[in-house]
C-alpha cells in the first residue's frame, strides 16, 4: 500500500497536476485533417504535426465547464507557428489566439455559457510541430455572483488575429496591445464563427494615439457600420436595435494606409444600478399639441406610456400628417420613495434610418406635489425637420434616487416611440417622380482602354440616394437639371453640389457649384446648358460628388429640401486627370503633333469623339482649339 501511495504522489509530480487544476491532456486523441498526425513521447509530451487550421482534438459531447474560469495549454517548446484553442458548444464559441515564439495559451471563459462544451481543438495558423507538455482547466476560486450595477467587460483584442489585405500585417506588442499596419479600406478582423453578443451592450475600440484618418467598424453578422472621423482615441459600436445573436466577424478598416496601435478591444455591458423607486404607468406621459393638414381646430393629444407597453410593443402611430407638432409638456410620478432628479432623453429622426445616441436631447424634469415630476416645453419639432417625410419621437424616462442609484421607465430597453408624417414646412414640395439630374461623363473602361461619353439620369429618390459610376472618369459635366414643384408656388429654387474624396465629408471648401434656376410652365424649374465641370480641380483617386435641392414657399416663406431626408445624393466614382497634364495632347500619346489637330477636326465632323478636344477651355470644338495646338506646337502658348 505504502509503494501505491508514493507511486501514486509521484504520478502527481511528474503530471505538475495542482489543487484546483484537472488535467485533459490524455482527452486529445484524433485530429480534424487526415494529414494531421500526432505521438506521445515517454515523458508525456504530444508532438503535434499540424497542417493550416486542422486541429488537435478532445471530445466532450455537452459536458458542463461552468465551474472552470479558463483552459490553459503548456508547450514544451516555444511554438514556431500561430497557435489557437477553440472550444466549440461554448455561447458564444470560445477562441484564443497566440503568436509564434508562445510557450503557453490560455483561454478564459468569462462572459460565455460554458455550461454544454461539445469539443475543444489545438490548431495552428500554418503547417508546423508544436510540443505540448500539458492540457488542464482551471477551477473557479470564490466564485461570486455577478454584480448587476457594475460594468461587465469581455476582451475581444487577442480574437483581432487577422486581415483582410494580404499586404497587411498585425504584431500582437509586449503589453498585448496590437500594432496594425494597413492599407486603404484593408481590414484588421477578429473571426467570431457566429458567435452571441445579445448579452452585451456595445463594443468598444481604443487607440493609443489619435488617429489620423478616418476609421470605420464593420460587425458582420449583424451588418453594423460605424464610420468615424480623424482624430478619434476610440470607437463606442452601440448595439441597440440589432440581432447580436450571429456575429462573424469583426473589422477594423482605415481611409488610408496607416500604423495604429490598438490598445484595447472588447464587450460591454453597461450596469444598472438598483433602485427602489419606480415610475407610474398610470402617470406617466407626454401632452403633445397637432394640427391637421386642412383647417382644423388644434387638438390637444395626451399619450401615455403604460409600462406594459402603449399601442404596439410600446410604439403609437398618429394616422393624419401633421403641419404642426408642438410638445407641451412631459409628466410623470415617482413612487417608492423620493428621488433626487428626473429626465426625459429623446430623439426625433427619420423612419427609415437608425437614430444616433449622440443626437438625443435632455429635458430636465422639476419636482411637484405627490411624488409628480413635469416640465413645460412648447417646443413645435416639426421646422427642425425641413422636410415632408415619415418620422420617429422615440423617448424614455430616467431618474435618480437619493443614493445616486438610476432606475428607467423605458419599454424594456426598447424605449416608446411615436410614427407620424410632417407635412410642417408647407404642403409645397419638389416632386420626385418629375426631378431629373442629368450628366455627361467620360470614361476609361478599364478592360479595353476605351474612352466613351455616356449621360447619368438620376430619378431623385432614396433608392437612387448613392450610386457608384463604373470604371475610371476622366470627366464629369453635368449638364442640366429640372425640378417640378407640386402643392404651391416656390422661389429661389437652387441647387448645391460638393466634390470631395471618399472617406471625407463636404464642407465650404469643397463645393463646387451653388446655382439658380429658371421657372418655366406648371412649376417646373429648370438649369439648361449649365455645362459645370465637378471634375475641373480634382486630382486622381476616388472621389463623391453630392448635391441637393432647396427652395422657399412663396407663401410661407419656409424652406422645402430635395437631400433624401438630410442625407444628400451620392455619386462615387474613380478619377485620372485627363493629359496627365499636358496641355494639347488631345489624344493622349504622350505629346502634342499634327495628330492632335487630326483629333480636334474629327471631333468637330462628330467622326470621332475626343473628350479634351476642348483645348482653350471654352467649351465648345471650333477652329480656334486648332489654332491654340498650333501656338502650343510653335511654343506661342
């Protein structure tokens, strides 16, 4: 017996087995390609002839490791390739990643359901031998339960494992920050295999240093977009309002080519402090004053906000279009106690896109008798909207108790919303279905070297917001626009453009034409032979043109937009400067001879079609572009 007991310890010792550890190691015994292999040498130690992403394998069928907080992989000898644990049946699905010249891996488990594990593997970012010395979890110490008040975090950084250029690169610094050198619209991503975030509340990126271009997030599974501006430290991507079930992947992209240190990157979820106070349903509402679209009486509209939930899943729709919509008042009773401040945080915005946590309003609330909390706005929303279109109030409650704790009247989350139509501005407006932008533009098509003149017509309605122009533009003219204006009399109709390079935004700088119109028959506007080239100081990259439509009420006086609901119409294109700026080199070969005369008298008989015969810039072919080859030939000009 007493030879047992000391075999027995020994067995410990030469395993490094720990109190709170439980060695699988034994557990790995298939691979998940059969050009995989692996052996056990007399001291224990696995060695692992992996090929790209197969894997080492142990199956679990739906064992419960939620009493583990992590799974930890020793190796022998540092690894010469990438090596990740996945663990498969975890919600979401466990994945940790760790560079060659590793010695050890861990994989934590906070934030994931571990309570069904159907498989772990070992895999390898390339074909290599990794020595594994010992597989073991690690048990749970004073497991305490989770604190709802309290932010709860999960890092996401060592998952940012890969790229979406091949030119790209990610080295993973000493204090496990990320250094990531892209290209243009690259990707640094991290891969999740549907992984569910519906527990969390938004991810967050950070930056050691302010970036210097702009930086989008894109969140695959969901399709979130978030695109930010240059000079940011960090990205907040809000959940709100999408199915975090599946998420796939995640990417980091760049405007340009850059190195960025990442610092941080991981799940939030936000905590809610307790509190005994509530908000009565019964109390609790806004006092919103409308007018009808013809000559009816005002009529004052009191919603309420049952907690159980108002009309629909908590949403209202007022049926009739509004000329006016003036908020009177919000109101609401606190009871359970006294709190120490009440607020009303709202939005308005349009009923086809998300709304921004950062266009929300506060509405403090003042204390009244019996635990009533109100506040008077007369605020008419509806001239802040400048448009005729379908809208969304969504709004919720807040307050605080004594102690600084916050509790919420908000619909479970989903917040209390209310539909309705502005037709504040006036009943006048530009009639989509007889507005016409048309363009010419020239191309080099790509495949072929061909260079053609074809016409953008563009029906002004968000389904036609943002287009993309195919291959390369030399030029783009845009030659007249017409807009018919229904429902009354407008005036000073005008039409605003920007040119700008993608990734950027407009701005004063940028615009390229601001220009009236003329009035014919049956209120249509029109610009003829406006011959506007957007393209005239652009450099070669890839470029938006945008532009929209204003005019004024000649009744109200009130302005009246055609800006796809404050949005604007896109064109995206490519651009080459035409000559590579040489003057006179009408057909592109590099220099100016009796060739390029040849181009301008066939561009003139319409036998051809030369997009730079126009050589004096007076835009029209004449003779007189011969004349100005002929100065630049004799080197008059």
């Amino acid at each position: 017996m007493k030879k047992l007991f000391t075999l027995f310890l020994l067995t410990l010792f030469a395993l490094g087995a720990k109190a709170g550890e439980v060695d699988i190691t034994s557990s790995f015994s298939y691979t998940w390609n059969g050009e995989e292999s692996f052996s056990t040498n007399e001291d224990g130690v696995i060695v692992f002839e992996a090929v790209q992403w197969g894997g080492l394998a142990s199956w679990r069928g739906a064992e419960d490791w939620s009493g583990y907080e992590k799974l930890v992989v020793e190796f022998a000898e540092a690894t010469t390739v990438g090596t990740q644990i996945l663990i498969q049946g975890a919600s979401p699905q466990v994945s940790q990643f760790a560079d060659a010249g590793s010695t050890s891996l861990e994989a934590t488990f906070a934030g994931h359901d571990m309570t069904a594990v159907s498989q772990v593997a070992l895999q390898a970012n390339a074909a290599g031998t990794v020595y594994v010395k010992r597989i073991y979890l690690v048990e749970k110490e004073n497991d305490q339960p989770v604190d709802p008040t309290q932010d709860q975090t999960l890092d996401l950084l060592p998952k940012f494992t890969g790229t979406w250029n091949e030119a790209e690169t990610i080295t993973t610094n000493a204090d496990g920050s990320k250094e990531y050198t892209s290209v243009e619209w690259g990707g640094m991503a991290a891969w999740l295999g549907g992984a569910d975030w519906s527990n969390y509340d938004a991810l967050i990126i950070e930056f050691a240093d302010a970036t210097t271009c702009a930086t989008k997030v894109a969140v695959i599974g969901p399709d979130i977009e978030l695109n930010q501006e240059a000079g940011i430290t960090s990205i907040t991507i809000p959940f709100e309002g999408y199915d975090m079930t599946a998420v796939e992947q995640v990417g980091l992209q760049t405007a340009e080519a850059v190195r960025l240190t990442v610092t941080k990157a991981y799940l939030i979820k936000y905590g809610q402090a307790e509190s005994e106070l509530k908000f009565d349903a019964e109390n609790t509402s806004v006092q919103a004053m409308t007018f009808g679209m013809d000559d009816e009486e005002p009529e004052t509209v009191t919603v309420k906000f049952p907690e159980t939930g108002w009309g629909q899943d908590g949403e209202n729709i007022i049926k009739s279009a509004l000329k006016s919509f003036v908020i009177n008042s919000f109101s609401t009773k606190v009871t359970g106690g006294t709190a120490s401040s009440v607020k009303v945080v709202a939005w308005v915005y349009h009923a086809d896109k998300q709304r921004k946590d950062d266009d929300s309003k506060e509405f403090e609330l003042t204390a009244g008798d019996d635990g009533m909390w109100s506040c008077e706005l007369n605020i008419d929303i509806l001239p802040m909207l400048g448009e005729e279109d379908d809208w969304i109030m969504e709004l919720y409650f807040e307050g605080q108790d004594a102690s600084g704790n916050t509790f919420m009247y908000n619909n479970g989350g989903e917040n209390y919303k209310v539909f309705f139509n502005n037709k504040a501005s006036a009943s006048i407006a530009f009639d989509t279905n007889n507005s016409m932008l048309t363009g010419s533009s020239t191309f080099i098509h790509e495949n072929t070297g061909e260079q053609k003149t074809e016409y953008m017509f563009m029906p002004l309605t968000s389904e036609y917001a943002e287009q993309s122009i195919q291959g390369t533009v030399l030029q783009i003219i845009l030659n007249s626009v017409s807009l018919k204006v229904i429902n009354g009399q407008a005036r000073d109709v005008c039409v605003f453009a920007w040119c700008y390079p993608q990734g950027e935004s407009k701005s004063d700088d940028n615009k390229v034409m601001e220009r009236g119109f003329a009035e014919s028959e049956e209120g249509v506007w029109y610009a003829d032979e406006m011959n506007e080239d957007v393209t005239a100081n652009l450099t070669d990259g890839n470029w938006v043109l945008e532009f929209c439509f204003r005019g004024n009420d000649v009744e109200s006086g009130k302005e009246f937009w055609l800006n796809n609901g404050g949005r604007n119409f896109k064109v995206n294109f490519t651009f080459k400067a035409q000559n590579g700026g040489l003057k006179g080199d009408v057909n592109q070969d590099g220099k100016v001879d009796i060739s390029d005369v040849v181009a301008v008298i066939n561009t003139m008989a319409k036998t051809a079609d030369f997009p730079n015969a126009d050589v004096n810039g007076d835009k029209k072919v004449d003779i007189s572009d011969v004349v100005s080859i002929i100065n630049i030939m004799a080197g008059n000009e």
